[in-house]
C-alpha cells in the first residue's frame, strides 16, 4: 500500500501532505505517516518549520469511524496531536474543505492555523454519540473560550473559517494559494518563540455558564448522552491542567464510544450513505440531465416540493387549476423565504432569485420542456391516472413522471401512460421543504437510470433518499399503520391517549400516535358521515374534534396551541368501551412499547421479507429522517436488534400477533437485522 503521508521541503519549510481519499480520515496508516514525517522535519537541521497539509476535497475529516472497535495502532490520535504540539520547531495547519473532529483537533494542537475562506471546521463527534477525544475539549476552549467550545462540540455543527477566525481558533485567512500561504506563514514564525501550545492556555469562564447552557439547549439534548456528558467534561475540567483534562476526557470517550447510543448514531452515519446505493443499478449508470422540473399542485407539498428545487437553483414550472389557488400557493412560497430572511438565514437577493425562477401557470401545456414533473395533488387514484393521462400527451419525451402520493399504487399510475418505465414515486415529508426524508418509490417498470436520476437528484436538493418497492404506504406510513391501530385499541382497553402519547415522547420521539393524529388531522381519512360511528376516531370526527387546527380532537388546545387533557375525549372514549364492551385492563408501559413499536418492527421485517427495502438500515433511515424516531436508539430495526429479536418474538406472540418469518428466522438463529 502507497502511504498516504509524503512530504517535500520548501526551503526550510517541511511540508506534510496527506492524500488518503475521499476525505483525508486519520486512519491508522496516515497517523502513523504524520508521525514520521513530524519526527524527519525535527530532526532534519535544514528544516525549521513544518506545514500540514491535505490534497483532496478535504484537510482531515476526522478519525476513520470505520476502525472503531478495532485493535488501535500507535500512534493513537491523542498521541499524535501531543507530538505535533510538542514540536519544537512551528507547525502550521493549512485547512481547505472540513476540518473535522480528529482533523479539527490536529490543527488546535499545530502552532497556527491558517485557513482557506471557504473552510469550514467543526467537532462533529456529537453527532456520532461520542465527544471529541483527541484533546478538544480541553485547546478548543483555551483557544476560542467556553462558550464557542461549547457550542461546537455538544451542537457539532462546522463553523466557517471567517466564524472561526472570530473565535481565536483560526489564526489567519489565505488568498488564492492555501499552500504558499501556509509556507510563508510558517517562514514567518519560524523563529518566534515560545511556540504558542494551546495546551498550555487557562480556561475563563463566567459563573452560570453550564447551567445556563444545559437550561437553553434542554429540549434539543433530551435523551442524548454525548452533549451531556460534553458539558460535564467541558465544566469539570475548566479549572485543571490540560494532562488531567485530557484524562477526563478519555474517559468520558471510553464510556460514550461503549454505549449503546454511539453505536446506534455511527449505525445511522453509515446507513444514511448506504441508502443513496442502489442494489442492481451500477453506481456509473448515465444520468438523465434535470434542468427544469414541474409541479402540479400548489398546496402545502406542492409548494414545499418546489422550494427543494428554487433553493438549489434549479427553475420550476407549478401548475394549479384557479388563478386563487395559484396566487395563493406562490405567495406562501414568497413568505416562507421571507421568514427565513428574516430570520438572517437568507439574504433578500436571494429571495428574489429563488422567486426568479419559478414560473406559475394554470395551463399543464407549459410543462412541455420539463426534465422532471412531480404530481401533488389529492390522493384519489382516479384523478392521479388521468393526470399522469395528460401528462404522458403533454410531456417531452424521456422527461421522468413523478407522483407525491403517500400510499397509491405507483404501477397502476405509471399504467395510465405510454411510459410506464418513466415513472415512479417521489413521496416528501410535510413539510417537504423542511424534512431531511425522500421515499423514491421504484415501479415494477421503471428504467435503472430514472431510478439513479432521482436519487442523485435529491442529493442536490440536500434530501436524504430511501428506494422503497411499492406497497401500501411503502416504507414509512405501512409501518405506521400497525402502530396507530395498536394506539387506538389500547384506548378502547384501558389506556389514555396521554398514557401512550407519554410513552412514545418519553422513548424520544417527537410527539406519540395522538399527538401526531392531533396535529396531521383526526379527519384525514374519514368517511364524512357523521352518523356512521363506528370507532372513537370516527365519534371525534363527528364531533368536529379533527385536531389542532380545530383545537380540538385528542386533547383541547387554547390559543397557543397548548394542549391539556380533554374531559370530552374521555368520555367518548368510556361510551365506546361500555357500547363494545371490550374487557378493560390495566395498560402498563410495557404492553404499549410491545404493541406499538414491536409490531412496526413486524411490518419492517414483511418489508424487507417482500423485497420492498433494500435493507434494514433503509428502513432505520425511513424513521430517523422522515418521523423524528430517536437517533440515538438508530432507527426500528437497529432498536429491535439491541432490544433482542428473541424478545420482540416472545412480546408479539404474548398479544397474539402473527409474527414475520423473517423476523423468527433471526430470531431462532440468533441474528440481526444490522
Ligand atoms: C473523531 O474524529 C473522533 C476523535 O475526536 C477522537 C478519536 C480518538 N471515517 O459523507 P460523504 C466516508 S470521530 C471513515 O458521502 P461528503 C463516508 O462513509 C469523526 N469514513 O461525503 C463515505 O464513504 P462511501 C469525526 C468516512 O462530501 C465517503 O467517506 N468526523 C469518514 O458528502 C464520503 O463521505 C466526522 O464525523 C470518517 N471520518 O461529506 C465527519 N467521513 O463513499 C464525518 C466520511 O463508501 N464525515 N467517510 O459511502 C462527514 O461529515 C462527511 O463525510 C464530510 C464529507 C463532510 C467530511
């Protein structure tokens, strides 16, 4: 194998170059290069500063996560950043790309760093469920104070080399030429002395600080370990020299990296990839160009849908029946970028040139030149086919057909063309500027590359896409419908809505299957008779109780939105169980998670028993991005397999529910879904 270090004096100014594609992970081959390559430059009497450099897209992006769990060469990364600040000759980091986590953590223990305008550096480990373990939390906060370290490490969102500047951790900004920047920078210091160690800084800190921090970020933490224990390092530690820092810090690593939740986030960070993977399409299939897509709806999803594309600068053609509807779509279109300017996320000529290009229209003709039309109209499949109809007369040929339908059969609406191998589902999230999820829903007929086009597509729109065969409900919403059934019975047996609610909030997701059913609408669904009664969700329709819009449906809202316990549900609900006279019990946690979660798992094992996900990990990716599902539990399947299969077996056959073959088979065979 090449090693990935090499270097090359300029003057005397030694050169350290890292090649290891795709982004530079310290892996243990270019840990041990750095190292001596370090040790050449100090021993070397014609080298008097040394730069550290990468070539790629990227300086380091931090420690290679696909070693952890594995025997750890030396030099370990904590090592190595104290051998690069010991030096006693400068080291100067020259960044470009994403300084990340381990990377981010070498350039603190380089003397300077200097950085490329368009850099971004960050402490991302957050978001693995572990905290950087390299020394960062001990330079970041005596180079660039608590509360920036803070922010960093427990948020693990990457700053910008201007921000960071600001911040201390970056010392310099390059011009064109990040290298012979670098290089002057480290003539330049050459011969300063003492070398500045972050190590050897003191941490300031203002009272309060933690507990103000924790108290702010309460809600976004909840549930997680890393962030917690990032604060708790961060604030032990403030007051002690980097080598006992440093040893807290390694311990807190050791605990988080042996968790549960790290190896459910890491599961999630490589799942997330995996997805974009298509089984049976090589990954070099030609692409079809989409320089021009069209929107038929212009609603909630079909406006959301649009946004996707204006904001990645790609032109959209959206298409309603009446003037009112269409002037009404484009201007919530037109306030929702406002918001966000107005929020300084968003500059206002760049509200304008997102609104530059999108062309409303009431005739569907105007679709003609679309590369892409995604159809978001109601879920009737009658309408759908004769849109699809129209479409197949109206559109160029080779232009790929989507439909946005949630739980319609794809084949039977390709049907309804001349091309069936042309279309295929492009289920958004509401709201669909918003969440991260796309569901491509791949037709029996649909051509490999249509299939790739999207996929790739949605990259661009910063989506992150499952393939999903077609079924009813396809990934998501099929195992959804098994939870929300389970829901509604446990209130005919014995349960409130709060009690389940309860459960699912304090598991971590979002919000539970009523508070959800409150806030989509208790109506979506319903026949619209009200005197055919004939299950709670139906006497609460009737009662005009269809939720948050209406401030009633499973709990009653006030004027903020604050939901409290409703007498009136609770007595619909006793009606129904006197009228059924279904046998009430006492509900406990135990049987909602078995009955609600462990059945999703069920539908998620027939999914995959079908065909119709690739993968288990396409399924955990399905509920992280598209239903809130807790990160750090990694998705249904990746809970199940910490749950135990043998014991989602024994809790489904304790209700009675028929179980998977292909969850048993595991189950027997002592396997995982992951
Ligand atoms: C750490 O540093 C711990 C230390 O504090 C302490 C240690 C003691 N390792 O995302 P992409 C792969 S923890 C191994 O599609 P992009 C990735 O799987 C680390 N592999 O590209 C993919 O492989 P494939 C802290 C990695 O341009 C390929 O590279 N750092 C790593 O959209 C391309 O990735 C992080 O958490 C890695 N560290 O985005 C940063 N990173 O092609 C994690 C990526 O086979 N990485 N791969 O599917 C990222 O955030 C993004 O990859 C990055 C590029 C922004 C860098």
């Amino acid at each position: 194998m090449t090693d990935p270090i090499t270097s090359a004096k300029d003057g005397d100014v030694l050169v350290i170059t890292s090649n290891n594609p795709p982004v530079n992970a310290l892996s243990n081959a270019v840990r041990q290069g750095i190292a001596r390559a370090v040790e050449a430059g100090l021993t070397d009497d014609t080298v008097k500063a040394m730069v550290i450099a990468c070539e790629g897209r990227t300086f380091f992006a931090g420690a290679d996560i696909t070693e952890f769990g594995k025997p750890m060469q030396e030099p370990s990364l904590p090592v190595l950043v104290d051998a690069i600040e010991a030096s006693e000759k400068p080291i100067v980091a020259a960044i470009h790309g994403t300084a990340l986590g381990g990377g981010c953590e070498i350039a603190l223990a380089c003397h300077y760093r200097i950085a490329a305008p368009s850099a971004k550096l960050g402490l991302p480990e957050v978001k693995l469920g572990i905290l950087p373990g390299a020394g960062g939390t001990q330079r970041l906060p005596r180079v660039a104070g608590v509360e920036f370290a803070l922010e960093l490490a427990t948020k693990g969102d990457p700053v910008t080399a201007g921000k960071a500047k600001d911040a201390g951790l970056v010392d310099r900004l390059a011009g064109d030429d990040l290298i012979a920047d670098a290089v002057a920078y480290a003539r330049e210091v050459a011969d300063a002395r003492p070398l500045p160690r972050a190590s050897e800084g003191t941490v300031t800190v203002e009272p309060g600080v933690f507990d103000a921090f924790r108290k702010t970020n309460a809600k976004r933490f909840r549930g997680y370990d890393a962030p917690a224990e990032i604060i708790s390092v961060i604030e032990e530690t403030a007051s002690l020299p980097y080598a006992e820092g440093v040893q807290r810090e390694r311990n807190g690593f050791m605990k988080l990296i042996m968790g549960v939740q790290s190896a459910a986030q890491r599961h999630i960070f490589f799942a997330e990839r995996k997805a974009s993977k298509i089984d049976d399409v090589p990954e070099d299939t030609q692409l079809r160009p989409i320089r021009k897509v069209g929107v038929i709806g212009a609603g909630t999803m079909g406006g959301g849908i649009s946004m996707n594309f204006l904001s990645a600068g790609i032109p959209v053609t959206i298409v309603e029946m009446q003037q009112e509807a269409l002037d009404r779509g484009t201007g919530t279109i037109r306030k929702n970028y406002e918001a966000t300017a107005a929020k300084g996320r968003m500059k206002p000529e760049q509200v304008e040139g997102a609104m530059g290009l999108l062309t409303p229209t009431l005739k569907m003709e105007d679709l003609a030149d679309c590369d892409l039309v995604i159809e978001a109209v109601y879920e009737e499949m009658g309408v759908k086919k004769s849109i699809f109809g129209k479409l197949d007369t109206i559109c160029k040929q080779g232009a790929i057909l989507a439909s946005n339908t949630s739980y319609l059969d794809v084949n039977e609406i390709a049907a309804s063309t001349s091309r069936p191998q042309d279309v295929l589902g492009m289920h958004f999230f509401s709201p669909a500027n918003v969440m991260k999820l796309l569901e491509v829903v791949r037709g029996d007929a649909t051509a490999p590359d249509v299939l790739a086009t999207v996929m790739d597509l949605a990259k661009k729109i910063r989506k992150v896409a499952v393939v999903a065969g077609v079924c009813h409900g396809f990934i998501g919403n099929r195992m959804l419908m098994p939870r929300q059934v389970e829901a509604m019975k446990l209130l005919h047996e014995g349960a409130t809505p709060e009690q389940v609610d309860r459960v699912h909030v304090e598991f971590g997701m979002p919000m539970g299957p009523f508070q959800m059913s409150d806030l989509a609408g208790v109506d979506i669904g319903w026949h619209r008779d009200p005197n055919r009664i004939e299950n709670i969700r139906d006497a609460l329709a009737a009662e005009g109780r269809w939720g948050q819009k209406k401030s009633a449906g499973f709990y009653d809202y006030d004027e903020k939105r604050t939901p409290s316990n409703s007498p009136r549900v609770a007595e619909i609900i006793e009606e129904f169980r006197q009228k059924t006279g279904t046998p009430q019990h006492e509900v406990t946690e135990e049987e909602i998670i078995e009955r609600t979660l462990y059945t999703m798992v069920n539908e998620g094992a027939l999914i995959l028993e079908e065909g119709k996900a690739q993968r288990a990990s396409d399924i955990d990716v399905v509920w992280i991005y598209g239903y809130g599902w807790p990160p750090y539990r990694g998705g249904p399947m990746f809970w199940a397999d910490t749950v135990g299969l043998k014991t989602i077996v024994a809790g489904l056959e304790k209700h009675g529910f028929p179980v998977a073959k292909l969850l048993r088979d595991k189950a027997e065979k002592g396997e995982r879904f992951n």
